[in-house]
C-alpha cells in the first residue's frame, strides 16, 4: 500500500501529538497570564504546572510563590525551603520535598540536591537580569531579587547531581496542539 504525502503527513502530525499528550500538563490557578513550574525526581517522576496569575509588575511574583501554589494545590506534596537572605530580603532554597510519604532531602555533600533551573523572566545574584526564555539556566535562588516570574517563564526543581536541567522543554503547550491540528487537516483534506 503506497501513502501519499499528505497521508504520511496527518499520520506523523497524530502520532506527534499523542505522544506529547502524554506529559499532561497539570493547570492550577486562575488569570489572565501564566508562568509554568517543573519537579522531576525518582519519586516524583516528572509534573508539570501551568500556574494562571494576573501579572502584576509592581509586584511581581518569584519561584517561591509558584512553588507555593504547587504545594497548596498537591495535597501529597510538602515543601521544606530555607532562606539564606533576611526576613525583609528572602533568597529560599528548597532543602527537601516530600511526595506520597517519601523524602527527598539535600545530602550534606551535595551529592544529591534540589537543583533549580529557570527559563524567561529574570533570574541572578545578587541582582535579577533577564533569562533568555526557550532553554533552561540554572537558577540562584527562588526568591525576588534573584527570581523574577514574568508570564511564559518557566522554573524547575530536579533532585539529582545538578548536572540535568529539567528532561522537559520550556516551550509553552500550543506546540502540540499545532501538531494535532495540522494532523486533523490533512486528514480532512484527504477524505474530500
């Protein structure tokens, strides 16, 4: 049986796409922008969150309030983070999350850590400046200053050596959707 092209083309472009529809995306929150949030670990395995806000640039949000909301909305999730800045001046970093009753905490080697990494909005010590967005920086602490969550940006936390950044790419969703849309329209036009 010979396919044609565009046959070929619709059966890739579906193909695709269910692929991807299998790292669903966990939506929490409410507003007109969004900034997303990524834990991976043994235990956790990979999730991601799309976190809906209303941006407010005169009080933007930082990593820490993400990760804040991620462990409201999670109730399996706990979060122990400590702030190496002062109470007027925060810079958190998370020491141990614990997922369904297990812990993972930060060796005292460093061996195994809570590594965060950040893509778009703003990120840096002792200063924020701009992240360019699209790939993943390793990061310098959750909070404003050294986080600046602007809509699009993407923070990660991944327990390991801190030699790997997130395995997901910081690429807001509408990619699939793309995909399963031009997989839909060849179809179509191939039944006419």
């Amino acid at each position: 049986m010979k396919l044609k092209p565009f046959v070929a083309l619709a059966l890739a472009s579906l193909l695709a796409a269910a692929a991807q529809a299998g790292a669903a995306v966990i939506s929490i929150g409410s507003g007109a922008d969004s900034a997303f949030f990524v834990l991976e670990s043994a235990n956790i395995g990979s999730r991601t969150y799309e976190i809906h806000f209303d941006n407010n640039v005169s009080e933007p949000l930082d990593g820490y309030d993400l990760l804040q909301m991620v462990d409201a909305f999670e109730p399996n999730l706990s979060v122990l983070a400590f702030n190496f800045g002062s109470e007027e001046a925060p810079n958190y970093f998370v020491n141990s999350i614990t997922w369904q009753g297990v812990t993972e905490t930060n060796a005292e080697d460093f061996s195994a850590y809570w590594g965060q990494f950040v893509a778009g909005g703003q990120a840096g010590f002792p200063a924020a400046s701009p992240v360019p967005a699209g790939t993943w920086t390793f990061g310098s602490g959750l909070s404003a200053p050294s986080r600046v969550v602007e809509p699009g940006s993407w923070d990660g936390l991944v327990f390991g050596d801190g030699s790997l950044a997130p395995g997901v790419n910081p690429v807001p969703e509408p990619a699939s959707a793309l995909l399963a849309l031009g997989g839909l329209l060849a179809f179509l036009k191939r039944r006419r």
